[in-house]
C-alpha cells in the first residue's frame, strides 16, 4: 500500500460556521471528501473568525484529530512566536505546504517564507479569490504593497498556483504573471436535497440572505432595491457583522423602508440549523461584489431555492437556466429591484419550475469524481 502524501494546510480559520464562511467551508469539504487519500495537517487561529475568545472544545498548541479526517493545529500564534512555525513544518515533514490566502501575516506571509527555504517541499498557494478586482479594490494599498514586494523577491515564480476555476486563473495571471504554475481544482460543496417549498402567492415573497455582513455581500444594495417595492416582501438576514461601520449604513437605508417591506436580522447562523432556515424561505439573494466560490449558494440551489446573484460569481448561467436571476454588478440597484420584482409577481407553478431548475443546476454543476482527480493533479505537481 502506497504512503499517503502529507498535505500541511495553512489558514487562519479552520471552523465550519456560517460566521466564518468562505475558504473555511471549502478546505471543511477539501478534508471530507480527500482524507482517504491524503493526510492532513492543519495550522490555524484558535478563535472564529474577528473573535478573540477561545473556540470551545479545542486545545491549543498541540495536535488534535479533527472528525478523526485530519490532524489540526491551533495556534497561539504572536510576533515573539514566529519561529515556532519553522519547528511545526519540522515536524509535520509535509510533501506539500497548501497556503491559502495572501495577505495574513501568520498564516500566508510566515509559513510562505519558512516553506520557501525547505527546498523538499513543494509549495503551493491558493489565491482564494483574493486577487478578482471586486476583492482587490478592498484595503488596496495594502494588497498592492504586498504583491509588489511578492514579485520583487520573485518567490511567486518559484512556487505552484491554486486557482478554482478558469476565470481566477485568469485573475493569478493577470496579477502575478503568465509564466507561472496554475493549477485550477474546483471547491466541493455541501449539497442538500431538495426542501419542502412554501406556497408562492403573486404579490408576496421571502427572501433569505446568509453571509458574513461586509460590503463584499452587499446587503445595502438589497435594501436599496427595496425602497421602492410595493409588494409584501419579508428579507430574513443571517450572520456575523464583520463591518460595523456598513452595518449601520445598512441599518439607515432598512430603517427607510416602506411597512411592506419586513427585515428580520437574526445573527449567526449555526450549520446545524441550515436546512431548517433554508426551508422558511422562498428564495436566495447576494449580490456579490465578487465570489470565489460561493458555498451558501450551493447549498441553497441543492435544497431547490433559487437564487438571485451578481455576474462576479461563478453562478453566471442562472438566468439562462432559469434557476434564478443573475444580475450585473455595475447597475445595482436597479437591475436588482427587477429580479426582485419578478420573484414577486411569481406565481406557484412558474416558482416550483424554478425550485425545481435550481436543484438540477448544481447537481450538474459539482461533480465529486471531477474535482477529486483535479486535488489529485494539484498534489502531483
């Protein structure tokens, strides 16, 4: 029997909440659905995602299994501790560093360095949609300081690229160049079956939204596109506030809307109570200023909700499925409050064909075997 590949993984979060999202629910699903063929480590905070508190039910500094899939590292981590991650690599002896992400000092700029300097290992970083222009116009003094001194040193030639799909590796060359390694491997995703659907009355609609609250998901322009609704919509909102200061710009715009109009705010979002959220709405909505991937979407679409998204994620072909509405980025509101109202004036008959489309896309869309021989082809190079 052959010896598992060692993969070392470094993230700062390694927990699947719905607080957290993103790259964390896709290396989740990378472990669940490779653990067979891979052994797994990984380093990561010991908090969730803008929390200082201690995640409950882990250790901290020591090695502990993970769902009995992987062996996880939560680290803490300071600026006097910075050379424990040269010993941590020492002991793992990986075949392959698996960096994701860019700009995190401990978990992308640190391990990038210490991995460099081991010639035997293979290092690979993934850009984890940090380089779409959406993602890039966030903080850009700060991202362009560090991908200027990245091709300075000239370290981003020497290593392997991960993108998760064509047009982020259009996005890694544009950026860092060419004539370097890129490796597309897709994201598993979680998928559910389809959910029982609340009757869809003309006039009436329940929207549902579940993501970190930031300018990136743009829930502000979902209000925005509600201002000028007469119909009975009821928007549910779910998760973390991850900017305060958008939050309350957010809040402003809520506070205008009509009575018609109803927003509930919920806060966190357990996955243990995904399927039962999902099942109180009628449909999907984040328009996104950019999506690497998108799990929440996937997950919606699996349970037969449609979706209403922005042209800067994957999901491009909703409309041409008519799986939902995909809407362009640059006339928000506007476009937004269309795709809004004819969800509105839906009647049942044409939303259970739609709820119905939503479940066949992206069962077409993810295929296992498919992105198991693309993680086989990115820890081969």
């Amino acid at each position: 029997m052959l010896k598992k590949k060692r993969i070392l993984i470094f993230y700062d979060h390694f927990y699947p909440a719905y607080k957290a999202g993103g790259p964390v629910q896709s290396l989740v699903n990378l472990v669940r659905n490779m653990y067979d063929e891979f052994d797994f480590y990984i380093v990561c905070k010991p908090y969730e995602m803008g929390e200082t508190t201690v995640l409950s039910n882990i250790e901290m500094n020591k090695w502990t299994s993970w769902e009995n899939k992987a062996s996880v590292f939560y680290w803490s981590y300071s600026f006097t501790k910075r050379g424990e991650l040269k010993n941590i690599i020492g002991y793992v002896q990986p075949d392959y560093i698996f960096i994701n992400g860019l700009y995190s000092f401990y978990f992308n700029i640190l391990p990038l360095y210490y991995s460099y300097k081991i010639r035997t290992v293979k290092v690979i970083l993934s850009a984890r949609g940090m380089l779409h222009p959406g993602a890039l116009a966030q903080k850009a003094t700060k991202k362009k300081l560090f991908l200027f001194l990245l091709k300075v040193s000239g370290v981003h030639k020497k290593i392997s690229w991960h993108a998760t799909d064509e047009k982020e590796k259009e996005f890694v060359q544009k950026k860092i160049g060419k004539q370097n390694r890129i490796i597309v491997a897709g994201n598993f995703a979680n998928t559910l079956k389809p959910l029982s659907l609340i009757t869809k009355q003309p006039g009436q609609l329940i929207l549902g939204t579940i993501a970190l609250i930031s300018p990136m998901k743009n829930h502000r322009a979902v209000a925005e596109a509600l201002l000028a609704n007469s119909s009975c919509v009821t928007w549910h909102i779910y998760g973390g506030v991850k900017d305060e200061q958008y939050w309350n710009e957010c809040k402003k715009v809520i506070e205008q809307l009509p009575p018609n109009i109803n927003v509930v705010y919920h806060g966190l979002l357990e996955p243990t109570q995904l399927q039962k959220v999902l099942e109180t709405i009628q449909v999907f909505i984040m328009p996104s200023e950019s999506e690497n991937f998108g799990h929440a979407f996937a997950e919606a679409l699996s349970a037969g909700k449609p979706v209403i998204t922005t042209n800067t994620t994957p999901f491009t072909e909703l409309t041409n499925e008519k799986a939902g509405i995909v809407v362009d980025i640059d006339q928000l509101p506007n476009q937004l409050q269309t795709a809004i109202q004819k969800f509105v004036a839906m009647d049942n008959a044409e939303y259970e064909q739609y709820s119905s489309n939503a479940a066949k896309f992206i069962n077409r869309f993810i295929s296992v075997e498919k992105l198991k021989v693309q993680y086989n082809t990115l820890f081969s190079i």
